[in-house]
C-alpha cells in the first residue's frame, strides 16, 4: 500500500454533505507542513499557499488550501485511533529488524495545551530505541491514568521478543504479564510504589553485598561539562518469597544502577533498582537502562525544539491527539531520511525550503503512488 492509500483509511466524523475539501489532500498537507517545522493552523495554512503547485505533483487540491479554521475542523473530525492505525501500521512495517528490539514507553505532558483545558493531555509512546523511530502513542487524560493507557498500548504492539523498558508506575502485575503473554519482555523500575516488592529487591542486593557473593557487572563513564559519570550495574538472579513469586510469576532477573557522579563541588551516589523477565547478561541490562534515560533527548526534547510540542496552542482534544500524532510521523521521516548528515533541526529547515528534499524526506522510504 502506497502512503495515500493508508491515509485514505482514516475515518472522519464530517457530513459529506457539501464537502470542499477532500480529507487525504487536508492530511497529506498537514503532513508536508509538521514534516518543514510548521506548527498550529495558520502556519500550515500559510505553507499549503506557498506550496500549492508542489502539493498538487501529489494531490488534486481541487478547491485550493482551506483556510486555517477550515483544517482545524476538518482535523477535529478525525477519529484519532483510525489515524494512529493507519498511519504507524506502515511504519512499523518499514522499520528495520532487530535481533532484540528495544521499546522504551514513556509518558509526556502536552504542556501548552494544558493551559487552555482542565485536563492535562499526557501523551504516551512507544519509541524503537535501535532504529530511533516512534512506533505509537496514545492519550491520558493526566498521569493518572496513564497505567491503564499503557497496558492498552502493550496489546496493540507487535512485542514478540522485544525487550520493552518501563519507569516506576508501571511496576504492575496486570501490565508485566500482559508482556510476557505476548511473548515479549520487561525491564521495569521499582520504587516505593510496590513497597513490598522494592524492599525484597534491595534485601536481595543487599545480603549478596555483605556475602561478597560474585555479581555479574558492567561498567560504564561518561565526562562532559565538567561532570564524570560512573554507572555500575550489577544483575542477579531473582530469589524471591514464596508470596512474592506468586504475585510476580514473570521475574527472573534483579538489576542493580549504581550512578557515580564527580563535579567541581560534590560527589553524589544514587542507585536504582529494576527487574526483568529476562535472563541476558549486565551489559544488555546496562545499555537498556542507559538508552532509556535516553528517551528525553531521542523523542521528548525533539519533538519540545524541533517541532515545537510544548509551544502549540491548539487546545481542543481532538485536534491535540491528531496534531501530536503528525509530529511523530514528522519525526520518523526525518530519522529515517539518511542521504543528508545533518542534525534533525537543519533536516527540518530544509524541508521547508528545498521542495526535492521535503519530498525525498516524506517519500523515499515509501511508495507515493
């Protein structure tokens, strides 16, 4: 299937009565606008005038570029989950393989938009940290409820074999063994919010420590801005009570995050706990770890700098489930274009300048016809 042909399955809610504007042209513009760094209606209005002899090579456009509170309707009336079907489908399809994929989950809070609503809209995704691609996402409303949201997420991911990483909220028995029944598996931190659990775990560490016991490690350092960063994880295997092990079927292995960190005023130490469902060695764990604190500067901070998340006003629901959608497609066109060494920033400034790479960007990793 071609990148139109996908976008035709998405379903709308608008009377076909009377309609101007065909809704593949009204997503395909939108597209082409987030994917050059646009952001809110009327910049997308404004680049779809400028840009109208380069769209319509694609698209009839038959009525011209709608007006800004035209596409704002028009993408209010979008249904969000058939957008998110569509268009990650293709995606996912096309993103290399891995012998052990790694999905980080993590939650973002669209921030302006919460300044218009009483509800937070807390975004939740999946983020392919071997090939840097967003798979999907889906919308809280607040952090509240995002468990629900991600145990949601869980059962529409392909995860067979893939090592799913998870902060601290997720640590529940429900979301864990939904996982592993779909053959994939877990790293997961545990804090507080499973007392019980979190005690055990460091107890654990805590009497192989005094015992000397051999630990299976991997070290890694980091320097920069007059930092040293030392991280030591140390994994062991899980020896659970009987209770526990009941409750926690699924836990084989308990990891150990020793972060060292050295500046010109302190010396700090922190550890962290995790578990997991596999069994791999300390150096699969540590990088694990690692690429998931990654997740603010491979995802969060390019979609708040580059796509401009966090500035965008548009604040009904609709229209902020659809738009962050787009951006994360945006954001995938822009890894994957791989001709050009550039930084994501410069990639999206020329897409809005040059009409050939915009189209290389948006097209070559699919069929447009």
């Amino acid at each position: 299937m071609t990148l139109f042909d996908h976008l035709s399955l998405v379903e709308e809610t608008r009377s076909p009565i009377n309609q101007q504007h065909h809704l593949v042209d009204v997503l395909f513009l939108v597209l082409a606008a987030v994917a050059s760094g646009q952001n809110g209606w009327a910049e997308i209005q404004q680049f779809g005038e400028l840009r109208l002899d380069w769209l319509r090579k694609f698209r009839l456009f038959s009525n011209g570029i709608p007006r800004r509170h035209t596409i704002a309707r028009i993408m209010k009336a979008v249904d969000p989950d058939s957008f998110q079907f569509c268009i990650f489908s293709w995606i996912n399809d096309i993103r290399a393989k891995s012998s052990k994929p790694l999905i980080a989950i993590d939650g973002k809070t669209l921030k302006s938009a919460s300044l218009w609503s009483r509800n937070d809209f807390h975004s939740v995704n999946a983020y392919d940290l071997n090939n840097g691609i967003a798979l999907y996402q889906d919308m809280a409303e607040g952090k509240g409820k995002e468990i629900k949201t991600v145990q949601n997420l869980v059962c529409m991911l392909n995860i067979k074999d893939a090592l799913i990483t998870l902060d601290a909220l997720h640590a529940q028995k429900e979301t864990l063994e939904s996982i592993v029944a779909r053959k994939g598996h877990y790293l997961v931190q545990v804090k507080g919010n499973q007392p019980t659990l979190f005690n055990a775990v460091k107890a654990q560490f805590h009497e192989a420590f005094n015992d000397n016991t051999a630990l299976a490690q991997y070290e890694m350092q980091d320097k920069g801005h007059g930092r040293m960063e030392r991280r030591i994880t140390f994994q062991i295997p899980a020896e659970l009570s009987p209770e526990l092990q009941e409750k926690w079927p699924s836990i084989k292995t308990l990891v150990a995050v020793e972060r060292h960190r050295k500046d010109k005023k302190s010396n700090t130490l922190d550890t962290a706990f995790y578990l997991s469902s596999y069994d791999i060695d300390a150096e699969f764990m540590a990088t694990s770890v690692r690429h998931h604190w990654g997740i603010e500067n491979s995802l969060h901070w390019v979609l708040d700098v580059v796509y401009k998340e966090d500035a965008c006003r548009i604040h009904d629901e609709n229209g902020t489930k659809v738009l962050s959608l787009v951006r994360k497609m945006a954001l995938n066109l822009a890894k994957m274009e791989s001709t050009q060494n550039r930084s994501m920033k410069s990639k999206v400034q020329r897409a809005l300048l040059d009409d050939d790479y915009r189209e290389l960007m948006i097209f070559a990793n699919v069929k447009c016809h």
